[in-house]
C-alpha cells in the first residue's frame, strides 16, 4: 500500500512539474512577442513599413527635471556673435530692440518673437563659441518667453500645442489643467478674470502645489500682452501666525526668456534664471498656474516611423524625395546625408521640424548627382525625438554617367 501511495505521489509531482513547464513556455511566447531588439538605441536602423513597436524608444524617467535642465541650458549657453545684428519689432503690447554686439559674450538663446529656436538648432550654428547663423527677423534661431516655454515642453510633452499665451488657459485643450481649485471655466484667455475672481487663498493654494517643470502664465486682453514662465524649483511656503499663507515671504523660483536686457544680471542676457518671485507679485501681475497633462499621465512610448520612402533604385535619378516621417512625439531633428565611398560627405541638408509629422516631398533636395563621379555613393536619413535618433533608411547606389 505504501509503495502505491509512493508510485501516485511521484505521479503528481510530475504533473505538477509538467504543467509548470508548459506555464512557463506560455509566460516565454508571450514575451517572444515582443520584439524589443530595436528599444533606444541611437542611429538603429529601421526599414519603412515596420511595426512601430519595433521603433520606440524609452520614455525620460524625470520629465519634469528634462524641461527645467533644457531651460536652463538654453537661458545659460555663452555664446558670441560672429557679426553685430540688431533684432527689433512689436509683438501684442510690447516692443524689443536688442544688438547683439560681435566679440562681446552673451548668454541665452536670442530674444525673437514667433522664432521657436530650438536648443539643438542653435548648438548646430555654434562654431567654437562663435554663433554662425541667420542674424535677421526671419532667419535668426532665437525664441519668446512662450516660445522658449513651448520648446522646453515639447521635448517630452506631445500634448502641447499652444501657440501663444493667449491660448495657453486649461479651457482651450492646448495640453495644460490648472494647478489648485482656480475654475479653469472662467475664461479661455484672460488670467485677469481668474484672479479677479478667484479668493487669494485659493490661489495661494494653488501656487504652493507648484513643482520644477510646471508653468506660470498670464494674458491680459485689455492689454493684448502675455508672459509664461518654466517653473525651476519646488515652492517655498511660509505661514502668518493665523495659519494662513503669506503672499510677501511665500515664493516660488522660475526660468524666463525677456524681450529687455536683464540689468541686475553681471553678464549680457535677456533671461532670467531662478528668479525668485513672491506669491504677492504673481496675483499683482495676474499669473496663473498651470501643469502639462503628460506629467499626470505618461505619454505612450515616443517611436518614429516612415512611409513611402524614396527607394535605392530610384534615389541616384531623384530631384525630390518622396514619403513621409512621423511621430507620437515631436520631432527636433531630420538629417539628409549623401557621402562618397571614402565617407566623404557630398551633401548635407539637416533641419529641425518641431513637429510630429514631415512630408519628405515638400523638403528642399538639391544633391546635384550629375555633378558626382562614377562610383558608389550612400543615402542616410535620420530622424531625432528629444529621446533618440532613428536611422529611416541607409542604403547604397550607384552613378554611372
């Protein structure tokens, strides 16, 4: 009976062990289904048709300290012009005329309205401190308070979309919720409205909430002129004896483009950094706080994929490339590059959409492959997200005159 009892005992332990086996096979084909050979690696190849899987790259962990550190670099960057330029205009309310002197050092991007220079746009016109590119109203890489706010953003937040500070309010859906109990139905562009009708207590509140990477904002219609700022660190709270916030030591610091020459900074700088600014003044000035929704919840993973691409046997004879690029996220950076078989580049043309999607077909391609050599030449298209660059097509072909 005992030897019974042993013999049917085995039996389970090896059903068990069996069943576990085919568990763990299930748990193995599950994983085997995704393809994760292609996750953050810079410059991978990817071939236009692939399951957009096979393109993602990570997410930053820290979103908000990713905006507050690109800020920061594009308000802090020392440059010096390579000639004397002046930039001057109106925007809403305001004016600004600024020179930029050649050989004297400056320190942040440019002020230019409705320019949105990027970081990685301005670095690529850096030649050893010197900047080399566009000094005019329309080809200069500089940004506006809002443009320098929209640029920091963009690079880990895809639901911005605002255009200005006019439309930058919860109401118009441009990718912000407010900060606090402030009714965020008042108004779509007036932050006067808010504050006006909204109990200081209230938006004390709401600025105590505020974290490094929020925003603060303000528009006034009556006035047609706005201002945002990229909130640098945590706020700083203190309390009356009566348990209440006080507004004149209660302060938060922020990071800032200006359209004036800031005069109690030791350098030459449009920008403000850590500017420390009491919750008084922000209710005088009509600022209102405001928070990305993709810091609440996580965007999905960025991946950059491509279409309709020009082939290997059509590129040698082509005058313009076809297809299209996109993203769930936005995209800084597009490089086009012809080198010769010693590597040699022969043509160059990189620029920085800021968008999600790009139509190859309406992009400036000018090779001048008549003019090459017989020989072997290659074809690279890149794509970069603030996350990774992306090889879309990297091939070889040949010109037989």
């Amino acid at each position: 009976m005992k030897k019974l009892f042993v013999i049917f005992l085995c039996l389970i332990v090896c059903l068990f062990a069996v069943a576990c086996a085919n568990n763990s096979k299930t748990d193995n084909n599950d994983k085997d289904d995704i393809d994760t050979s292609d996750v953050q690696n810079d410059d991978d190849k990817y071939v236009p048709g692939d399951d957009e899987d096979n393109s993602m790259f990570e997410y930053p962990k820290a979103p908000r300290e990713y905006v507050v550190n690109y800020m920061r670099n594009m308000a802090t960057i020392e440059w010096t012009p390579k000639t004397t330029f002046l930039l001057y205009g109106k925007y809403q309310a305001w004016k600004y005329n600024l020179t930029y002197k050649k050989g004297e050092k400056y320190y942040g991007l440019p002020f230019l309205v409705d320019s949105k220079g990027s970081m990685q746009e301005f670095l690529a016109n850096v030649d050893n401190g010197v900047y080399v590119g566009g000094t005019s109203a329309h080809d200069c890489i500089g940004n506006a308070c809002y443009d320098a706010v929209y640029m920091s953003l963009i690079q880990v937040c895809p639901s911005i979309t605002f255009k200005s500070t006019e439309d930058m309010l919860p109401k118009n859906n441009t990718g912000f919720v407010a900060i606090g109990d402030w009714n965020s139905n008042l108004t779509k562009r007036d932050t006067s409205v808010i504050i006006e009708n909204t109990s200081t207590e209230i938006m004390c509140k709401a600025y105590a909430q505020l974290r490094p990477g929020d925003v603060l904002m303000k528009h006034i219609v009556v006035q047609d002129a706005g201002h945002a700022r990229i909130v640098s660190g945590k706020a700083h709270v203190e309390y009356t004896e009566y348990n209440t916030i006080d507004i004149t030591k209660s302060y938060v610091t922020t990071i800032e483009q200006t359209n004036v020459w800031n005069n109690v900074s030791p350098v030459n700088t449009t920008w403000w950094v850590d500017r420390k600014i009491t919750f008084s003044a922000l209710l005088k000035d009509y600022f209102v706080p405001v928070r990305p929704v993709d810091y609440i919840e996580t965007p999905d993973a960025p991946y950059i994929k491509a279409d309709g691409l020009t082939s290997a046997e059509e590129i040698a004879e082509a005058s313009s490339l076809s297809g299209t690029i996109s993203s769930n996220h936005y995209i800084m950076k597009v490089e086009i590059i012809i080198t010769n078989q010693d590597g040699k580049e022969m043509y160059n043309n990189t620029f920085y959409p800021n968008s999600k999607k790009v139509s190859l077909e309406n992009v400036k391609y000018s090779p001048k492959n008549d003019q090459y050599e017989n020989g072997t030449y290659k074809f690279t298209l890149k794509a970069s997200l603030a996350s990774g660059t992306k090889t879309l097509a990297d091939y070889t072909f040949d010109i037989n005159h």
